[in-house]
C-alpha cells in the first residue's frame, strides 16, 4: 500500500439518520470538500474530492449499506489510481465501508468516545449509529443489501477512547478480544496485531472541545490532537494503512476553520504514516 507520493483522495459522505445533509458553506453537508482541499494543497499534498452523495431518503440501515458498497468501491479506485483515500462522514457507520475494502484480515484503531456495539435484540433494534462496530464483528447482522461485507474479529480492533460505550457494550467487546487502550498504549496494541491493511477512524468527539469546536460533542472527549497524530505516526508508519476516517463533525458550526486545521494535521499524519512524502515545505509555506 505505497506508491502514491503526495496524492490524496476526498472521499466526503454527507448523510446522517439515512438523510443527506444540506450542503452549506463547506460543501457537502459541512464536511469541509474545498476548506480541507485548500489547507491540504497548502502544506504539499494534492488533495482530488469524489463527493459519494445519495439524494433520496432510505431507511437509515439501506443507506448505511448503500454508502459501504459506494467507500468500499471508492477507496479500491483510490488506489489504483495511486491515491490515499480520506473518508469525511457525518456517522461513524461510515466505517463499514472502509472495514470492507481492508478484507478478512485488517486492522482498525477506532479513535472515538463511542464504540457502538449494541445488538439487536427481540425487543431492541438499535439504530446502525449505535452498532457500528457490531457490524463489523458480526454481533450485529449487516442488511440483506450487503454487497461484500467484511466480518472482522474483534481482537483486530484497538479502541481509544470509548468513554461513552455503555458497561454491557465494553465487556461485550473486550469478551470477544477487543483492546481498550490509552494513547500510550497503541504502539504495543498495533504491534501486536499482524494486520494486512489497516483503518484509522477518528471520532471529532474523541479531540479537546478548544481543538475539535466543530464535533458533534464538542468537550466531550480530551485527546490532544498533536499526541494523536504523533501515535498514528509512531504507532502505524510505514505499516500498510489503507484510508483513514474523520466523523462525527460539521464545518459549518461555529469553530469549523479551527477544526478543519485539526482534522487535516490527522489526515497528514495518516498519509505520512503511510508513506507519503508531500512536495518540499516551500510549498507548504506559500
């Protein structure tokens, strides 16, 4: 997963509770199309936008399957044209797509303060925010529309955070082999993952309110976005990482330009991560 030097795909997805988002003075959906492009191009990278857009309501679990089968494609073409795909979506079942272009061996370090494992049950269907990663383990069934959906082990899950996941929900997790870990502790837990491809999610919610003004929970998580950056960097360079996913946020509140300079030092530091190596710092300085 090297090769694409200093190209960057933008892959925003403006829908949440199965409803696009109106577009808004950071397009699509306030996730920050042409702020996070301009801020990108200014320290080296190329940053290419596909918006993944579906205009028509569906039930929230259709849509969720609807946007999968779209990221999964998108970060497939990504990389066949050599480009390290960056996946801005309002929900954190954004992920599934992202899970389903790693394959049956991947890895995901899961930064939020939500894990969403809640399963149905015969009185209780959760909404698919709220099983997110259920989804991904199999604890939660995926949607009949599923085109190819990845059953990933929870042991090949490493979670920052989790501050908001419920009691039931954590044992549920750490049971099935899930890592719950400081931002100390993700070298070790990576390293001790042989993944073939790997997933950085990043709920805006999990960053300092005075970094991340714009998540959906301003406030509500305390990881400084600078420690983070340097963990991805630390924790996952040069390992093969196939996108990384900001969530959880909107550019269009007050303190959207202070949290698309946040968000963009992660995708930057995924991307270095990776490998990437962005035109001279000149450019960068311009």
């Amino acid at each position: 997963m090297s090769g694409f030097v200093d190209h960057l795909q933008l892959l925003p997805v403006p829908s949440r509770g199965g409803v696009r988002q109106p577009d808004g003075e950071h397009r699509p959906g306030g996730l920050g199309m042409p702020a996070f492009a301009e801020r990108l191009e200014a320290r080296g990278w190329t940053a290419r936008v596909e918006d993944i857009g579906f205009d028509r309501r569906l039930p929230e679990r259709r849509i969720a399957e609807s946007y999968a089968r779209a990221i999964a494609d998108a970060i497939d073409s990504a990389w066949d044209r050599r480009r390290f795909p960056a996946l801005l979506t309002r929900v954190n079942h954004g992920a599934l797509g992202a899970v389903d272009a790693l394959g049956p061996r991947g890895g995901v370090l899961w930064v939020s303060p939500r894990t969403g494992y809640a399963a149905p049950s015969l009185l209780r269907r959760p909404d698919a925010e709220a099983s997110a990663l259920a989804f991904v383990t199999g604890r939660a069934p995926r949607d009949r529309l599923a085109v190819r959906p990845v059953r990933l082990p929870a042991d090949r899950i490493v979670v920052v955070g989790g501050e908001r996941t419920s009691e039931s929900e954590r044992r549920a997790l750490e049971a099935d082999g899930a890592r719950f870990v400081g931002i100390d502790g993700v070298a070790d837990a990576v390293a001790g993952l042989r993944a073939d491809a790997w997933y950085v999610h990043v709920d805006a919610s999990a960053l300092t309110g005075d970094a991340a003004p714009a998540a959906d929970e301003p406030g509500a998580g305390g990881l400084a976005p600078e420690a983070l950056a340097a963990t991805i960097r630390e924790a996952l360079g040069h390992r093969p990482i196939r996108c990384v996913g900001l969530a959880r946020y909107d550019l269009n509140r007050s303190g959207g330009q202070d949290t698309a300079d946040t968000l963009v030092g992660i995708v930057e530091a995924a991307a270095l991560a990776a490998g990437g190596d962005p035109r001279p710092a000149a450019t960068r300085e311009a």
